[in-house]
C-alpha cells in the first residue's frame, strides 16, 4: 500500500473513532526516516487507547507492519510507527506540551534539509523521553499495588 494511501484510510478510521483535530502532515522531502505523521487527539486515556488499539487493527487487517508501538493504556502519548507512516495519538495536554504541529509545520526553520539531521535527533529524543516518562510511571503503579 503506498504510503499516501495508507495515512489517508487511516486518517479516515481515526476520523470514524471520533478522534478530534486529526491532522495529517507529509513529511516527504523534509525527512527521511517517515512519509507522514498522522497526529490525533483522544478525550480521554481510554480514548487515546481505544485510538491507538484501531490504527493497530487495522495494520494488522491490512498486513502492514508495526515497526514500533511505544506508550501504553494509561499514556497521554502513544506512537504508532508504521514506517511510512507515523501516527502520534495524544491527550489534549500533551499534544500541546510537544507541539509537533507546530514542529514541523510549514513555518519552522526545520524545512531546512540541514537541520533534517536535527530534528530527527529532537524527535527521538522527545520520543525517549516519553517512553521513559511511561516507564517510571507504570514502575511507581507497580511500587504503588
């Protein structure tokens, strides 16, 4: 499936789940490691989750592979990479703490192929450091039972 086609049915299933202020970014020609971020909202963690659950059903149904699923039911930021594209499922807070829309829109200094290098290493460092964030949350659930 090419990669428009598959950010664009799954811009429509995000769309079908109610996820709010869907936006679809391409990226190609600005990076190289990803095509498209599809970004999405979900109202509530159970939202995000049940957001996150349908991108990877329907790669799953579709015979697309997840390359990585990072964050998990009670995150406020979960990524679904599925090379060509990449889906970020937020909650409203943090969708604007990372601000990836305004990262990579079409006004940032980040248009500049020099600094492609740069934003890959602040992207996968943000990334990181979410997992991180998610890591240390679910040990102090566990600490917490």
């Amino acid at each position: 499936m090419e990669s428009e086609q598959l950010a664009k049915q799954l811009q429509e299933v995000l769309e079908d789940k109610k996820g709010v202020d869907i936006e679809l970014m391409d990226l190609r020609g600005r990076t190289t490691f990803t095509d498209f971020f599809l970004v999405v909202t979900g109202t509530s963690s159970t939202h995000v989750a049940a957001l996150a659950d349908e991108v990877d059903r329907f790669a799953s149904q579709n015979k697309v592979q997840i390359l990585s699923h990072e964050g998990n039911r009670e995150s406020k930021w979960v990524l679904v990479d599925l090379g060509d594209v990449i889906v970020h499922v937020f909650l409203a807070e943090a969708r604007e703490l990372y601000s990836l829309d305004k990262l990579w829109s079409q006004d940032t200094l980040l248009l500049n192929k020099r600094r492609d290098e740069e934003a890959l290493d602040n992207e996968m460092s943000r990334l990181e450091a979410i997992e991180d964030e998610a890591d240390e949350d679910e040990i102090k659930k566990d600490e917490d039972n």
